[in-house]
C-alpha cells in the first residue's frame, strides 16, 4: 500500500513558511518559548515544534523527511512515526508494524534509536523491553519501501538486564554498534556484523562502559531515570554507556556513560575484528577527554564532538584540537537535550522536556508531566544528516 494512502492523521497548521517539521498529528505542532528557572533563553537555539508525546530519537532520513521513535514508557499506539517534507505524518515504517497489529510482518516493540547509513538504510533499534520481545536491529529501504534487514540480538550479545539505548552504523564497514547500560556494572558494547548478522557483547564489567557512583546526577536525569520498586522505593536505571559517536571514517568510536565525567574513544577497527580479544579491546580504550553527565552526542565533519548538557541545560563541544570540555550554547529551556542528529539545513537538532520535571520520591508531583520540543542550533561545522 501506497504511504500517501495511509492518513490518520490530520495536518493543522500551514503558512508560507514550510519548514518540513511544522506539523502535527497529535505527535506535534507549533509552540512558543517560555523562561525556566534561573537560566535565560539564547537566540542561539530555536524551538521548531512540540510532541504531544515523548520521543526516543529522532534522525534524517536520505530523502529528507524526518524519522521519529516514541517513547515506549508511554506505550503509545505507534512505536514511530515519519514526517514527510510536505509536512504529513504517517506511521513509519507501515502502520501495521508502527502499531504491532496481529497482521504486521515484523511489529516493532520498543524503539530507542534510529540511524541512516550512508547507502539510505534506516536502522532501527528494538529493545524489546516493552513487551518483552528478542530485541533486534531492523533494516528499512525507504526508497524502496520494504523490508532490508532483521539482526536479532540473541544471548551471549544481550543478557537479562539489557536496555540498549543507543545506535550508531559504522561509515567504513557494515558494522552497528549498540551501548547497552544493562544494571551498571554489567553494562557493554554490541557488535554487530549487518552482513552476517553475527553479534557480541564487549568490554562488559570495564569501568569505561560503568556508571561511577561518584559522580553526581542532575535532577532531570533522576527524573528521567528513576524507575519505582514493587516496594515503593525508587532506583535509577540505565547509567552505564549510554552514547555514542563515530568519525566519518569510522577510524574511533566515542562512549559515553551517563553517570560519568569521562569521555572515552577505542579503534573501530579491533571492534570489526572477531578474533580482538578482550584484554585487547580494555588495553585499547583510552581516555580522551573530561565531560560532566550527558546523554547523546553527535560528531561534524572536522571532529568536534557535541553533547547534551542536562546539568547546564545546553550543548557543550569538544574540540579535536584541545580536547577540551566547552559549553556552545545554554537556554533555559533545555532540561534534558536528547538525540543529538544534524538534518539536512546543517544544523544539530535534539530534543528536550521544555518544562520542569517532576521531583524524585514527591507522589504529589507526578501529574506534571513534561511536554517535549524539538530544538535546533548552529555549530561551527556541519555533520552527515541521519548521524
């Protein structure tokens, strides 16, 4: 079925000014700025549209349109949906999969990243977790509009604490690699071979891919975070590796935990070697430069390193040339910037709950649930679309 057949949904705004996010569904629409809390608002960021319900990641796909997953704490009725650049949203990638209907050829569950590769294959990363399906990586043709590829995550590749969140596609060779944060101290790397469809798991029980407990987490990620006990007491989940990022030519991968004031890199290439050792894979990890807690990077064309500042409400930048920890921009309404991805125009898009968070362990709290937006910033190079 043609994709300009399936319309759930109804567009309401239009003006002269098409920018190919100005649009809704239910899942989005235009909103203004508002001040939060002792920070002030930068010209230098500019919010381009609000979710009415909570993204997972957001990417660029080849032909321009826009790819969002929806977060699964919010079991919404669609696991993703795509916005077309006439500014149309339509379940992605078909309905029947997007809502996991008994007839679907392969129903998503559970969505956590989204990436382009530089042949235009989207890559999807299922988690399972939601319905406590075998987690996978799927592969779509968009310009096909078919199916490409399924990689199951199967044990040893994923244990029983498995959350992976994060997803990037080696640029040099069929490769994915997947952070998973697991319970902390059993957090990995997965490899996975897109060809054969051969995974596995690395550097698990190395401080690199570990929370540290010393660090100390900002309100946001607490909230964001937090999971209730059947006992009614409150636990903090998915704090080990939680990002990452790989260079154009796929020379050096960059981790990040969540809980951690480092940022680390290893040579992709012992990743896409399957007889690399695990002694070699921890002696090859190397220290690269200090970060406070973040979630989400992004890497441009001459290197810099951008991630989400949940503590300074902004995006901070680390330069190759000095290594250095620097935040490019701040705006109060960055609680939580989430999904760094450039788009098309150049420019680093993320998105972010825009109002204050509800307080850990406060019952009375909890009907103040987040609106999110999608912001957008310049940087001082551009990155590949889809990234």
């Amino acid at each position: 079925m043609s994709i300009h057949r399936h319309r759930p949904f109804t567009l309401l705004w239009r003006s002269a000014f098409q920018h190919p996010l100005a649009c809704t569904l239910g899942l989005v629409s235009l909103i203004s700025s508002s001040l939060a809390g002792t920070f002030s608002i930068s010209e230098n960021v500019e919010e381009v549209l609000k979710f009415t319900l909570a993204p997972a990641a957001i990417t660029a796909s080849s032909n321009g349109d826009w790819l969002v997953a929806l977060d699964q704490r919010e079991k919404p009725n669609l696991r993703a949906a795509r916005i077309l650049k006439s500014g149309e949203v339509i379940p992605f990638p078909d309905e029947s999969m997007s809502t996991a209907s008994a007839e679907a050829r392969l129903p998503l569950d559970a969505l956590e990243a989204i990436a382009v590769g530089q042949d235009g294959i989207v890559w999807m990363l299922d988690n399972g977790r939601r319905s406590e399906t075998t987690p996978k990586l799927v592969g779509w043709n968009v310009d096909k509009e078919r199916l490409h590829r399924v990689v199951y995550l199967s044990p040893p590749a994923v244990i029983p604490s498995s959350f992976c969140t994060d997803l990037v596609l080696d640029p040099s060779a069929p490769f994915a690699y997947l952070a998973d944060p697991a319970n902390g101290q059993d957090a990995a790397i997965i490899v996975a071979d897109l060809e054969s469809g051969l995974c596995r798991r690395v550097l698990q029980g190395i401080p690199c891919v570990q929370p540290d407990p010393s660090v100390a987490l900002p309100i946001s990620a607490l909230s964001e975070r937090s999971t209730v006990r059947l006992d009614g007491t409150t636990t903090i989940t998915q704090c080990g590796v939680d990002s990452l990022a790989i260079d154009r030519r796929g020379e050096w991968l960059y981790l990040s935990a969540l809980q951690s004031r480092t940022l680390q890199r290893l040579p992709a290439k012992l990743l896409r070697n399957s007889k690399s050792s695990a002694p070699d894979l921890a002696k090859a990890v190397e220290h690269y430069a200090a970060k406070p807690p973040s979630v989400s990077m992004a890497i441009d064309s001459k290197g810099n390193l951008y991630l989400g500042d949940s503590t300074n409400r902004g995006i901070g930048i680390i330069e190759p040339k000095n290594k250095t920890y620097q935040l490019l921009v701040s705006d109060a309404r960055l609680l939580w910037p989430d999904s760094l991805t450039f788009g098309h125009d150049g420019r680093l898009y993320f998105f972010s709950p825009n109002r204050p968070l509800p307080k850990i362990g406060d019952k009375t709290s909890g009907n103040a649930k987040p609106s999110y937006s999608l912001f957008r910033t310049r940087t001082p190079a551009s990155g590949r679309s889809g990234d």
